[in-house]
C-alpha cells in the first residue's frame, strides 16, 4: 500500500491537560504558572470596550454618511426626471391647448355641442374668478394686515396688545372655518365629479366590451347583405366565420379570466395603482437605474407599503400588462384576419356570381346550338341523298375506268418482269468481277506482310546487336573515367610530394641575431635619407588603369552636368528629368550599368 493512500489520522493527547487538573486540585505550586492580575485585566477590557465602542460610532457615522449621500444622489436623480416629465407636460399641455383652441374657433363654428363647450369654459373661468375674489383675496389681505401688525407690535409696545391679539385669533379662527368649509364642499364637489367620471368611463368601457363582444358574436354585414346564387356556399362561408369566431372567442375569455385573476392579486388599492402607474410613466425605459429609481419614489409615496409589497405588485402589473397586450394583440389580429376573410368571402362570392352568369350564358349558347344542329341536320340529310345520287353515277364511272387499268397494269407487270431478269445477270456478272479482284488484293496484301515480317524481324536482331555495342561503348566510357579518375589521384599525390619538398627547400631557418634585430632596416634609412643617392624619377611608380582627364570631360553627361551647375539648375526637376535620359558615348557593360536613377 502507497504512503499517499494512507488515512490521514490525527491523535489528540491530554497528558498535559490532566497534569494540570492533578496540581490544580492538590493545590502544588509551579513556577511555570503566575497569579492573576485582575484589576488589570479589567483595566484592558475597560480599554478595549472604549475603543469598539468608539469604532462602532464611527462605523454609524460613515453608514448615516454614505446613507445621506445615497439620499441626495437620489433626490438630484428624481429631480431630473421631474424636471424632464414636467417640461414634456408643459409641452403637451400647450399643444393640447392650441390644438383645442384652433379647433373651437376654426372649425365647426355653427356646432351646438362645441358652443355648450365655449359656454362652459366661459362660466369655469368667472367661477374661477369669483372663488379667487372671494377665497383667495380675502386670505391674502388677511396674511398681508397681520405681518403689518406684527411688525407694527414688535415696533411700538402698546397697552391693548392682548386684546388686539384675542381679536386677531378670533378673525383667523373664523376664517379657518370659512376656508375649512369651502374646502370640504370643494371635495365634495371633486369626489363627485370624479365618480361621475369613474362612472362614465366604466359605461364606456362597458359599451366598448360590449361593441367588441357583439363584433365577435354577430356576423358581419357584408357577409349578410352580399348576394349568392349557391345558398349551400354561402351557409358554408357562414359557418366558417362562425368557426373562427369562437376560436378567438375562446382565446378572449380566456384573457378576459387571466387579467381578472392577475388583478385580484394586486397589492393596492385603485387609486394607489393610479399613482404607482403615473409614477413609472414619470421615468422613462432610458434612464440608468429607472427600477431603483421609481421603487424609491412608491416607497417615499406608499410608507405603509413594504418594498417585497410593491415587488409582489409590480410582478404582477407586469403580468398584467404583458396579457393586456397579448390581448390587444388577439384583437387586432382577428381584426387583420376578419378583413381578409370577409375579402375572400366577397372574392369567392363574386368568383361564384360570375360562374353563375357564365353557366347560364352556356345554357342559353346550348340551346341556340340544339336549334341550329336541327336546322344543319335537315339540310345535311337534303345535301347527303344529292351525294348518294352523284357517288352512285362516279362509282359506275370508276369501275369502268379500273377494269381498264388493271389490263395495263398487266401488261406492265409483264413487261417489268423481262426488265428485272436481264438486271439480275448483270449483277451477277457484277458480283463475280468485284470477288475476283477482292481476291487478287487480298493476296497482294498477304505478301506484303509477310515481307513486312521478314523486315521486322531483321529489324530486330539489328536493334539488339546495336543495344549490345552500346553497352559495351557505355561500359567501356565507364572503365576510361575510372583509369582518369585513378591518374588524376595519383598526379595529385605527385603534386603534393612534390609541393612538400618545396615547402621544405623554402623553409625559414633563421639564427638568433639581436644586432641585426635592433638595428635599421633599409627603408627606414631610405625614409631618413641615411645611405641613399638621389635619382632622376623618369617613369611612374605604378601603373594605372584608369580614365584620363580628355576621356572623362569628353562625356556629354559630364559636360551637360557641368553646363547645369553653372547655370544653378542642378538641383530642378528638368536636371532630374535629363540627366538619365543622356546616353555615353559607348554603352556600359551590363554588370556595371548604375541603378541609381532607377531607385
């Protein structure tokens, strides 16, 4: 068995452990063990809570911090969106004004529901200014007198401050009350009005569910009111529409019941929902974090809500939504798809109409075709007895006319007969002339190859003799390169002995001499001048292959390069463009021909 596959075991020993129970109970002292300090020990603990504790204020501090920082990054994030949505409700509220304006004073001038409409805006606006003369102006003078007179009082001490003061309270109180009423009758009026709405809306909508659920159940009145000469078509197609309509029947009920079941789990009440759904039209899908965002603001707006409340609710608005538009999206379908099923209808129905019309054309053309066939019969049977009558007088004729050809075709006969037998003898003459010379050239050919055998066979033994020479030739060429190979060894050998002698003959065998190590040499004196007699210098120290100077100026390029740098044009385009273009007067070799205009 491998160490590695081993059981890891581990052994606890409380030897020590129980050693120590053993002093402790005997009460034996040890110097390895000292008394405890406790006041000490309290000391330290007494430190170290001070600290936790101070660690901890700190720690609350930063949370407090960071949670008042995340609290006004928040606030500045709702104030743009409100600022934004407030800006778009500004927007649309004066479209919407202009739009309602044009059309009240541009069209439909002499409508009697638009002019109760001008008249009712007109009573909403003095109704308006008469709770503002009565309401609002009267608070606002009273707001105005008491900074005055509270101002005047901090002035000016006066005796009768107490009970100008007990007047004042009165007066507010009452005014209070005043206001307070108004208010109330004002609700009142607003709930009033907005159940009158809630209600109208739900008639609406009732009528509308209504409108759709008679769509879905009556049958179009295209289909009714369309004519069909096939009634067993028609009460087809009927059926039909009547088929498809329960099937999206089906699917819209059973929307219908899950939007109920989805808002029966809803968390909040009508108007909460109201708020929760403006509140999410208020953010807008591109904004970063928009879910933080407006579950921060329904829990600022619903503080008796729990976030897990308002998470539960908005699953299930979503939920909601999502089958309201899958339902949205039924109707429309089956709206797109009613269309085209009513257009086939009408298409199949006025296909059927145009069949109709052109069978009865047919039977009327069939009856117009009896009569005529009848009337052609008639003159048929007239025309057929006057053919009977004129067949019978050439059929007479005719036989006659037979018995006539057929003697001479006898005669003919016969005559054709002498013809083909002398035709016969010909070609058997024919035939037996083509066999003999048939038999001449196949003999003729027999002795040819036979020749052309004999030739192929000599052919034959020739082509081996001469295979054989020139193996022998090839054998013997062979044999000549080894024997020059051999030679050329050996005279290499020659050579090198012969190298080495006189390597050795030229071998430098000098002696030791210090003096003539030290001394001058003949050049350095001739360099000093030292021994040397001077000499007329009559030819060249070494000889140059080179050009001389008639040759080199005698060059066009040189002489035109010359031409240029005198002019200061050396360095232009045109010197550029020119100087490769000139040619030497003998034309350079190919391996020193200059590649440096070329690069």
């Amino acid at each position: 068995m491998n160490k590695r596959d081993r059981p890891f075991m581990t052994i606890q020993r409380n030897d020590s452990s129980d050693n120590l129970v053993f002093y402790m109970k005997n009460g034996i002292r040890r110097t390895k063990y000292k008394p405890v300090d406790y006041q000490q020990l309290h000391s330290l603990t007494e430190a170290k809570k001070s600290a936790s504790a101070s660690i901890q204020l700190k720690i609350r501090k930063t949370v407090q911090t960071s949670k008042k920082s995340k609290e006004q990054t928040l606030i500045k994030q709702h104030k743009q969106v409100w600022w934004q949505e407030h800006q778009r409700l500004n927007e649309l509220r004066c479209k919407v004004e202009s739009e309602i304006k044009s059309f009240l004073n541009e069209e439909n001038l002499g409508n009697e529901c638009l002019s109760n409409l001008m008249d009712f805006e007109q009573e909403l606006s003095e109704r308006w200014c008469a709770y503002l003369k009565n309401v609002v102006d009267p608070i606002q003078q009273l707001r105005a007198d008491l900074k005055y007179r509270q101002h005047h009082i901090l002035q000016h001490s006066d005796p009768h401050t107490e009970f100008n003061s007990v007047k004042v309270l009165e007066e507010v109180d009452f005014v209070k009350k005043q206001l307070k009423a108004v208010f109330e009758r004002l609700n009142l009026e607003q709930q009033k009005i907005q159940n009158d709405l809630s209600d109208w809306s739900v008639k609406i909508l009732d009528h509308s569910l209504e409108e759709k659920s008679k769509l879905l159940s009556e049958l179009p009145m295209e289909l009714e009111t369309l004519e069909c000469p096939y009634p067993d078509l028609k009460s087809s197609i009927l059926s039909e529409f009547c088929n498809f309509t329960e099937k999206y029947q089906k699917k819209l009920q059973d929307f219908d019941l899950q939007l109920e079941d989805i808002y029966r789990n809803f968390q909040l009440s009508e108007e909460d929902h109201w708020i929760y759904q403006a509140i999410l039209d208020q953010y807008p899908g591109d904004i970063f974090a928009r879910r933080t965002l407006y579950l921060d603001m329904l829990q600022r707006y619903f503080p008796h809500k729990s976030r897990h409340d308002l998470v539960e609710h908005e699953k299930y608005f979503d939920q909601y939504r999502f089958a309201l538009e899958q339902r949205k999206i039924l109707i429309s379908n089956w709206n797109k798809s009613r269309k085209d099923f009513i257009q086939k209808a009408v298409l199949t129905f006025a296909e059927a109409c145009a069949t109709y019309e052109m069978e009865s054309a047919l039977a009327k053309d069939r009856k117009k075709q009896q009569e005529l066939c009848a009337d052609l019969k008639a003159k048929v049977l007239q025309w057929r007895a006057h053919q009977e009558e004129v067949a019978r007088l050439e059929m007479g004729i005719i036989a006659r006319r037979r018995e006539k050809e057929k003697e001479k075709e006898k005669l003919w006969k016969k005559k054709e007969l002498l013809q083909r037998e002398e035709k016969k003898e010909k070609i058997r003459k024919y035939w037996a002339k083509k066999e003999q010379k048939w038999q001449e050239m196949e003999m003729r050919d027999l002795q040819h190859l036979e020749e052309l055998k004999k030739l192929m066979a000599e052919q034959s033994v020739k082509d081996r003799e001469r295979v054989k020479y020139r193996q022998e030739l090839l054998e013997k060429r062979l044999m000549e390169k080894k024997e020059a190979a051999l030679q050329e060894a050996h005279a290499e050998e020659g050579r090198e002995r012969q190298l080495e002698a006189l390597r050795k003959q030229v071998a430098i065998v000098a002696q030791f001499n210090p003096v003539r190590m030290m001394s001058d040499t003949v050049a350095s004196k001739a360099r000093m001048g030292i021994g040397i007699e001077e000499f007329a210098l009559q030819k060249p120290l070494f000889t140059l292959n080179t050009y001389n100077e008639q040759q080199i100026i005698s060059d066009p390029r040189l002489r035109f390069e010359l031409a240029l740098r005198e002019a200061g044009l050396h360095k232009t385009l045109y010197a550029k463009e020119m100087l490769p273009k000139i040619c030497p007067q003998k034309p350079p070799r190919k391996d020193m021909e200059s590649t440096v205009f070329k690069i």
